[in-house]
C-alpha cells in the first residue's frame, strides 16, 4: 500500500504566523491567502505547475515590510514537503528544465539530496515587483531550499521584465518539483542513492 505524501506544518514567530498544508500526489488545486497579493499569484504558480495541492494562510507584519512574510513562507512550506516526501523512496531525485516565459528564459536544476544549497544567479532589473523589493524573492527561495532539505540552482538566462523573470523562475522551479518528486512505479521501494538514505 502506498503511503499518502501529505503533510501540515504550523510556524508562529513575533514576526509571522503560517498555517500550509500540502498533498505531493495532488492536482495543483491550491488555496492561498497571505497579506502579498504578487506572492499569492507566485504560490498559486508553485501548486499549479507542480501538481502539489497546497493550502496557506498566513498573516505577517508586512506594515515593517514584506521580507519576514515571504522568507517564512519559504520555510514553512519548504518543510512541509520534505515531511510530506517521507524516505523519498522511488522518487526521481533529479531534475532539470529551462524554462520560457516571453522574453525570459530560466533554468532549474534540482537535486532532493537532503543537502541544503541555493545556487541563485538571477539579476532582476526593477527594484521593486507587485510592489515588493525585488531582493526579498531570493530569500523565499533560500528558505525553501533549506527546509525542503534540497539542492536547488536557479539562473535567469534573458530577460528584461522583471514580472517575468521572477514568475519564471517560481514556474521552473514547480515543473521541477514534479518530476524530481513523481514515484517511478517499477522502483518505488527503492531509495536513489548509493548511501541507502537520503
């Protein structure tokens, strides 16, 4: 019998308060509320291009601005993926996809190692998208990248606008989350590393 890959997850600091829920084998069905309504629109990109049914609500005092809001939405997410992915048996492991987005071009490429890393290597011409500084996206990702427990580079090839480049990369990096994390029927039992564990 094959073991659902759900899991909830529950952060609360002076900062933030995060509630998400994930299913890995989902439909990319997504129900999302924080404060920031570009991240919402990214969030509902990672659920829908990923395939993984995501919930989130989340308040934050983005009255300061909205670095703690989005870089603890990295964590809390990131972690309940890698709970949700248990022994990580069958799984792909690997991923890696360039991916366009009109003018822009970005490419993921994806280890589930248990090896924390964020290779980030993407220049964002505007200082500000959907009204937050540009800079803060990459600590969404640092975090994810850290609780989710994966090696993760992301580079932007081309590209001019800054809405596209950034939802591209949140696009490339859903597209890789499914196929490093889709279950190869004929080894589902098996772990894909030399080690025996990941």
């Amino acid at each position: 019998m094959i073991k659902e890959r759900k899991s909830e997850n529950f952060r609360k600091t002076s900062e933030t308060e995060i509630f998400c829920k994930v299913n890995i084998d989902g439909k990319g069905l997504s129900d999302i509320n924080t404060p920031i309504p570009f991240m919402n629109h990214m969030l509902e990109q990672i659920s829908k291009h990923s395939y993984i049914d995501l919930v989130v609500n989340c308040s934050g005092d983005i009255e300061i601005d909205a670095h703690h809001t989005i870089e603890d939405l990295g964590w809390c997410i990131g972690e309940a993926v890698n709970n949700a992915i248990l022994n990580k048996a069958g799984i792909n492991r690997f991923a890696s996809l360039s991916l366009p987005m009109d003018e822009t071009l970005t490419s993921c490429s994806l280890d589930v190692s248990g090896r924390p890393w964020l290779e980030w290597r993407v220049i964002l011409p505007n200082e500000k998208i959907g009204g937050v500084d540009s800079e803060i996206f990459q600590e969404f990702f640092r975090a994810f990248a850290q609780s989710a427990k994966m090696t993760i580079h992301i580079e932007n090839n081309y590209g001019s606008n800054a809405h596209h480049i950034i939802e591209s990369c949140f696009k490339v990096l859903s597209v890789c989350l499914r196929k490093s994390l889709t279950v190869m029927q004929r080894n589902s039992d098996i772990i894909p590393s030399t080690k025996g564990v990941i």
